[in-house]
C-alpha cells in the first residue's frame, strides 16, 4: 500500500508541474489573440504567485482540518477547474479570474506533498519527487506546442491539460483509503510529540528565520537564473541566440537529472552533505559565468548551476522534520513554500530593473549574492544540532 501511494504521490508532482510552463509556452500567441501588452503575463503571474503563497500559509491549518489526502485531491480538482477556465477565456479578465483558483490549488498541493515525503519517506523520494515535477513542467510545452500549431489554439492546449487534470483527480479520490491510513499513523505520532506553535510563535524560534530566508534566496537564485540566463549569454557572452536558448532549457534538465541522480546518493551523504554539495556545485558554476573566459566556459557554467540547484530544494525540506521537530513540520514547510514563492516573483524582475541601470554583467554577481546568503544561512540552521522548536517537542 505504501508502494501505491508513493506512485499516487508522483503522479501528483507531474501534475503540479503541468501548469507552471503553460503559460510562458502561450503567451507570445494569447498575447497577440487577446490583443493586450505583453507585460499582461506579469500580471497574471502574479495573481497566480499571490494564491500560492495565501495557501502555502494556510496549509497547515487545512492539512490538520481534512487531512493530506482530502486537500492534495480537492486542490487539483481547483487547478483542473482553473486551467478550464483559462481554455474557455475569451478575455483578459477572465484570464484573471481563473488565476486566482490556479494559485490557490498549487500551493495547497506543493506543501501538503512536501510534508508528506518529508514525514513519511527516505531523503531518496524527495528527491525523486521534485525530479518528476520536472517532468511534468517539461511535457506541457510539449502538449502546447502541439495545439498552437493548429491555428494558434492555445485554449485547446490549456483544455488538454485540465483533462489530464481532471483524471488524476478521479485516481487521488479513488487513493483517499490510502491517504487516510498514512494521516492516521501521523496523527498519532504528532499528538505523541507535542501541540503545532502558532505562525508567529514559530517564526520566534531559533533557526525558522534562517531558514524561511535560504527559501526565500534559492528561489531567487534559481528562477532569476531560468529567465535572465539566455539573455546574459547573447548579449555578455557573444553566445548565439539558439545556442544561448538550448542551453537556458539545458539549465532545467540539469536540476531534473541532478534530482534523479540525488535520489541515489542522498541517504549516503544526509540532508546537509547533499546541501553543502549543491552550493559548491552552484558556487563552481557562479564562477565560470563571472570570470573573463571564453563562451564555452560560460555555457558549461549555466549547466553546473543547474545541477548544481537539484539537491538544495528538495534536501532543505526533507530536513525540517529533523531540524525543527515533526509536530511544528506542516506548518513550517507551509510558510517555506509561501518564502519560495515570494523569492520566485520578485527577485527576476528586481534584476530586470538592476540590468536596464547597471547591464547584464552583474547576473553573475546577482547569484552570487543569493548563493553567499543562503549558504550562511543554511549552515547556521543546520550546523546547530537541536533548535528551540525541537527543544520543545522533546520536553512535552
């Protein structure tokens, strides 16, 4: 039944990563159809971004109301319904309106998987988790591409995608069974253990601050990395435009395969050796793109970042319940994925603005910036064997 689940639990991670490239992938043909400024993705990313966060907060509350089960299976029922609605849209407001459902079903989703891996499974499924939302953020370009042929149908491609939506939704209520049995198990050890801290009694803890910041720098490491990568080797590098778009994709297939192979050595190493390791990867790649050398070397470093990237993410929340105690672990990963979020909107465009004052030739020392921070950050939290919240747990 565990085995069951565990495939249940992937197949959800492909599906939360369906929608997340979507729109980049239609937006060029909706923004022509819908006849508005191109800076209109913005905003939907950001009503999409704001759901995310408001959920990722409230997860917690909500996962010990109805259980994992019940709120991974009616979230992707919300994000089918919204990617429906964004097929049937025949205007930008009701692009918008759609967004609002879109966001708020992710991050239940996000967090509410996290945990569960973090809680239940080996640091090797985490990784491996993480790996197939990669997956499924490279199949949906795929399936758009394949509609937009087709007279520019980009509803069609967004329809398809609800679809498939829709039928992981019916396969996670058949699961509820399984789901129940696992919520049960948890419950009693969490009751066991200790009553979850309030929001703000946990951010007062030693190491939450910490912690909730490297969140906050990784993704505004990584996603400013995806978007402005392509545009620093043409016009910094001298790199050409298909080449410099070719190796911007390989920069996601290489956290994808890094997550993979993580999955294998994970175990081995723990969560802070495979952390240690991604920095140093990161650090190794940072270095090729600031120094002076030749384009290839700029290129191998974008894929060294990549890789670089695949173990942090997963190995930081796989870590929580150690570090910080089961019982305060679904509120916490909750308010690291909402951090994640608000690094994944805001920094990308902050450096657009810093490029058009200072030039593409500080986004190698933007990343290392993050890369400094989060590393100085992760190792106060990791480097300390007990924190507060554990403390407490412990003598409850």
């Amino acid at each position: 039944m565990t085995v069951l689940l565990l495939v249940v639990i992937y197949l959800s991670f492909i599906s939360l990563g369906l929608p997340d490239s979507l729109l980049g992938a239609a937006w060029p043909t909706m923004q022509q159809s819908l006849s508005v400024p191109i800076s209109r993705a913005g905003w939907l990313s950001m009503i999409i971004s704001a759901g995310t966060v408001i959920s990722s907060l409230f997860s917690a509350k909500l996962l010990r109301r109805f259980g994992t089960g019940p709120v991974v299976s009616c979230s992707v029922l919300l994000t089918a319904a919204a990617l429906f609605g964004f097929s049937v849209s025949s205007g930008f407001p009701m692009l918008c309106l759609a967004a609002v459902p879109y966001g708020l079903g992710a991050g239940a989703v996000d967090a509410a998987l996290n945990h569960h891996v973090a809680v239940h499974y080996a640091a090797r499924h985490m990784s491996w988790l993480h790996c197939f939302w990669g997956v499924g953020a490279a199949m949906s370009p795929y399936i758009m591409s394949f509609f937009l042929r087709q007279d520019g149908n980009w509803q069609g491609g967004y329809r398809a995608v609800s679809v498939i939506q829709i039928c992981l939704t019916l396969v996670l209520f058949a699961s509820l069974p399984l789901w129940k049995r696992s919520d049960g198990t948890e419950t009693q050890d969490t009751e066991q253990a200790a009553a979850p801290l309030p929001m703000c009694a946990l951010l007062r803890q030693r190491g939450v601050r910490q912690v909730l910041t490297a969140f906050f720098c990784y993704c505004a490491l990584e996603s400013t990395a995806g978007l402005w990568a392509s545009s620093f080797l043409v016009y910094e590098r001298g790199v050409g435009i298909q080449t410099a778009a070719r190796f911007a994709s390989l920069f996601y297939i290489g956290i994808t395969a890094g997550r993979f192979i993580c999955g294998f050595v994970s175990e081995r190493l723990g969560d802070r050796g495979m952390i240690r390791l991604g920095l140093l990867g990161i650090a190794a790649g940072v270095t090729l793109l600031l120094l002076p050398l030749p384009c290839g070397f700029a290129l191998a470093g974008l894929v060294t970042v990549g890789l670089g990237c695949a173990p942090i993410y997963p190995s930081q929340i796989h870590a929580t319940p150690a570090v910080f105690g089961r019982a305060h672990a679904q509120a916490l990963i909750g308010m690291q994925m909402a951090s994640a979020y608000i690094g994944t909107t805001l920094m990308p465009p902050l450096f657009g603005v810093i490029a058009d004052r200072a030039g593409l030739q500080m986004f190698p020392l933007f990343l290392m910036m993050f890369l400094v921070l989060m590393a100085m950050l992760t190792e106060q939290v990791h480097g300390k064997p007990q924190t507060d919240c554990k403390k407490t747990e412990a003598h409850t």
